[in-house]
C-alpha cells in the first residue's frame, strides 16, 4: 500500500481555493506573495532558494534552479516542484461541445515550454501523459489538482509526458482508502472514474 500521507506533496496549485488578488489581471503583488508561499512550501528544508515572479496573471516560480510556469486563467494550473514541470489547461479557440478540444501549455523538465492540443475523445486514461490526464479531467468537471496530483505521484511515472496508467492508479487509490476508511477521498475518486468513464463510453 502507498504512504498516502506523503504523495501528492510536491505538487504546487497556482491559487488553491480560487483566491485572487489586486492589481493587473487581479494577481499582480498580492499573487506574487501567493506564488511564493507556494515556492516555500515546495522547498521548507532549503529557504531562500525560491523565488516567484508574477506578470499580467503568469507566475514564474524557480525552486531549486527549477523554473515552472503557472496561470491564474487557466482551468488547471499546477506544477511539479521537484522537476520544475507544470501544466495550464484551456479550452481551445475552436472548441465546442462536438468536438473538445483542450489547449495544455507549461514547462518540461528540461525547463523548455511546451503546448499541446487534447482531444479529450482520444484520450485513454489507462495510457496516457499527465496532461491529457488534466485535460480530461476538466472536461468532466473535476479540477481539483491535488486529487490527479495524488494519482502522478502514485504511478512514479518520470515526468509528466511519460504515459501511464492513471485508471489503475484511482482504482488503486480507492483500496487505499477503503482501508483506511477515508470514505470521503474515497467516493471523489469513485466519482472521477465514473464520469471519465462515462463521457468515454458516450462519444464512442
């Protein structure tokens, strides 16, 4: 069984709680404190070694010489602090109920940026990367982070473009917690494996 209590903890969100702020794009100085609160909860052995910068709703947050880019406007915006990778999802311009389309951009763990249209139709939850997992995730209406965050840490998958099986690992969570009788947590995933299920089986 998985150490629950431990996974999931280098995961940063870029504004936990829907909090904005003032200023430009509504982050501007307040997000930026934001951000490095994020930074020094990612790295509490080693202050100092953080920094956070924001602009126009974008924070650039370095930890350990790791650079992840994150965005207030996105449906999903976390990062993975130990590699510096991050993920923003969007809907695409062209997106519509018939054909839904997603737009990831973020950062790799060589801290190059990368953009990369989902078709969340196409999307196989028992293989695939990280960010077509958040992409399918938002489309049916589960935008909490940690819980796929939890789910990234649980595969050991390298980094977030490697494919993995994200169904496995829920279904794998839930024993964990059924054990533990966490019903709450228990039933959030039940209810992510339900609806991703359930949108896969309609659009075949």
């Amino acid at each position: 069984m998985v150490n629950i209590n431990s996974i999931g903890q280098n995961h940063q969100q870029a504004f936990p709680g829907g909090v904005k702020g003032k200023g430009n794009g509504g982050n501007s100085g307040f997000g930026a404190d934001l951000a490095k609160a994020a930074c020094e909860a990612a790295n509490p052995d080693r202050p100092g070694e953080e920094t956070a910068q924001a602009e126009e709703g974008v924070f650039y947050i370095t930890v350990n010489g790791k650079t992840s880019l994150l965005d207030k406007n996105a449906l999903i915006s976390t990062c993975h602090a130990p590699t510096g990778e991050s993920a923003n999802v969007y809907r695409a311009k062209d997106y519509s109920d018939e054909n839904p389309l997603y737009l990831v951009k973020g950062t790799d763990q060589n801290g190059n940026t990368y953009e990369k249209t989902v078709d969340v139709r196409n999307v196989n939850p028992s293989n695939c990367s990280y960010p077509e997992l958040l992409a399918l995730s938002a489309h049916t209406g589960h935008k909490d982070f940690m819980a796929t965050a939890v789910l990234h840490d649980y595969v050991k998958a390298s980094s977030y473009q490697e494919p993995a099986d994200y169904l496995a690992a829920a279904q794998g969570r839930m024993d964990d917690l059924k054990l533990l009788k966490q019903w709450d947590s228990y039933l959030q995933y039940k209810g992510w494996i339900t609806d991703i299920l359930g949108f896969l089986q309609m659009k075949g």
